[in-house]
C-alpha cells in the first residue's frame, strides 16, 4: 500500500469519526418524531468535497450509522447508511475542484433535498405518513444548517489541509 493511500484511509476514518461525534453528540431532539438535527452532514459534505467518492460515500455512510447505532438509534442505522451514501454521491458529483460558493450551495441543496425525500419514507415505513411529515420541517432546517457549515468552511478546511489530503481526482 502506498503513502496516498494510507493518507486516504486515515483522511477517510477521521471523517467517518467526525461525523458520528458531531452528528452524535450535538444535536436536538425533534419532539414530533424520534429523529434528531446535527450538524454531521456539514462535515458530511466536506468529506464529500474533499475526499475520492468511493472514499467519502464510505466514510460518510459508515460515520453516520454509527452514530445511530451508538446513540440507541439502531433502527435508523440502515437507512442512515443508505441515505447519507447517496447525499456524499451528490456532493462529490456536483462539487468538482475549484467549485464557486454558489455551486458548493447548489450541491448542499441537492444532498438535503435527498435528506429530506428518503427521511420522509424511511419515517414513513418505520411509523406511518403522518409522524413523517411531522419530521420535514427539522430535516430541512438540518439540511440548511449543514449546507451553511459546508459553504463557509469549505475553503478553510482545503487551505488548512493543502499538501496533507491527496487530491480529489487524482489517481
């Protein structure tokens, strides 16, 4: 194994980490639901930015199902997996290198809209239509505040990282 990707592994797990701690530990409860906001998926969609896609939907689905299963959320766990997978694919595709704020925020509204949309069913499938849609408010308030996060701390985190975090495309 080589040094790029041993840096990619380790640049991967502390993402994953990340991820669980700040979707783990703060966070609100949703009273309406069992569901909670975190502000997880901003760093969620760092790691999507910053990382090769295999290597971000990976860390970004590991991350945050862990999260549900060590927070007593174990039911979520494989819709989270599922989910947050799908919101890292979209910020990977949406965000090449280089990407202006206003694509970086069209990328945050694309995953939150995949947020919201597969929370509402997997709401709906664990209890009922009426307990999901009591839940869309807060999925979009998180996904605003996730995209918030992304948007401005995007090009801190790259400059902070320059020279450490392979590139994004590079093979």
């Amino acid at each position: 194994m080589n040094d790029k990707n041993i840096r990619l592994l380790c640049f991967s797990a502390m993402f994953a980490a990340l991820i669980l701690v700040c979707t783990m530990f703060v966070k609100l409860p949703v009273p309406a639901t069992t569901e909670y906001i975190h502000i997880g998926d901003g760093v969620l969609y760092l790691a999507a930015a910053l990382l090769p896609l295999p290597y971000a939907v990976v860390a970004s689905a590991v991350g945050a199902a862990l999260a549900d299963v060590l927070a007593s959320y174990a039911v979520w766990a494989p819709f989270t997996f599922v989910i947050k997978a799908l919101m890292a694919l979209c910020i990977g595709k949406l965000c090449p290198p280089g990407s202006g704020r206003g694509r970086l925020a069209l990328a945050g509204l694309a995953a939150g809209a995949v947020n919201v949309a597969l929370y509402f069913v997997s709401s709906a499938i664990l209890y009922g239509v009426a307990g999901a849609a009591a839940g869309i408010p807060f999925n979009i308030l998180q996904s605003a505040v996730a995209a918030v996060i992304f948007v401005l701390l995007l090009a801190p985190v790259q400059k902070a990282l320059a020279g450490l975090l392979p590139g994004k495309h590079q093979d």
